[in-house]
C-alpha cells in the first residue's frame, strides 16, 4: 500500500500535482490505484485533465484505477463522475 497527498491545505491541487502522484504510484508498483477526488461537470478536454492522463497511463501500465463517484445533491441522480 501506498499514500500520496496530491491536495495542500486549501484543498486544491495543480494539474502537476496529480500527474506526479501517478508516476509515483506508477513508479512503486501498485497494482490499483484509488483516486477519491473528482471533477464536477461540465466535461474536460481529455488532454487537460490530469486524472485522465494520469490513468490512462496507468491503465496502459497494467493498473486497475478506481475514480470515485462524488454527491452533488440529495438526489441519487446527483452522483457522477464525468471522468472517463
């Protein structure tokens, strides 16, 4: 198992940020990687998304990711994660 902290203090994290924490996790060996911070709608550009870059290489590498899914309201139609 393995941690990286991708998010500073203000809750924020720069598209860098992510994309080092998946080479990192890449680099370690895992063998899945769980990213539990999403995008909210509308949908990203692939190439200016970070979470879609960092697990496409992963995936490419052999790594299962799991995006989780976020609540944007009471509703059960309310959960979603737009990243592919």
């Amino acid at each position: 198992m393995a941690s990286t902290e991708v998010c500073w203090e203000d809750g924020k994290s720069s598209k860098a940020d992510v994309l080092v924490a998946f080479d990192e996790a890449i680099h370690d060996g895992v063998n899945v990687i769980l990213a539990s911070f999403g995008s909210p709608p509308p949908l990203v550009p692939l190439l200016d998304s970070s979470l879609d870059i960092g697990s496409f290489h992963a995936m490419k590498k052999g790594i299962s990711v799991v995006l989780l899914a976020g609540n944007n309201g009471p509703d059960p139609l309310f959960v979603l994660n737009v990243i592919p």
